[in-house]
C-alpha cells in the first residue's frame, strides 16, 4: 500500500509511518507505508502488544547521528 506523505531526505530526521501487518502472541508486525518509488527505509518492525496495544497505525522518527 502506498502512501502520499513527504519525506525530507536531505534532513537528519525523517518520519516514518507503518500500518499493521500481522499480530502475533506478545508482538505486532507493522510494515512500512513507502512513498511510491522510494524503497522503504526499515520494511517491516516487531512492537511488543504491552506498549502498541491495539493501535492499527505508528509512526517511528529515525535521526542520523553522526
């Protein structure tokens, strides 16, 4: 699925959105909404149940460090 937002790669920071892609026992599998051409930055991430809850979208901020 693709999504429209912006994403700034010559910045630091980017923000990352993922929707829910499977759930498991104790974790969530979200995958990455990518903006169409661009390869997803991180794919898929595992969020354990006890913090995402039933939340059917996150968003992840990643900040290069140099």
């Amino acid at each position: 699925m693709s999504n429209k937002y912006q994403r700034d790669f010559m910045s630091n920071q980017v923000k990352l959105k993922f929707e829910i892609e499977k759930e498991n026992k104790n974790s969530v599998r979200y995958k990455e909404l990518v903006v169409d051409g661009v390869p997803p930055i991180l794919g898929s991430v595992y969020v354990q149940k006890w913090y995402c809850g039933n939340a059917k979208q996150i968003e992840i901020t990643i900040e290069k460090c140099e």
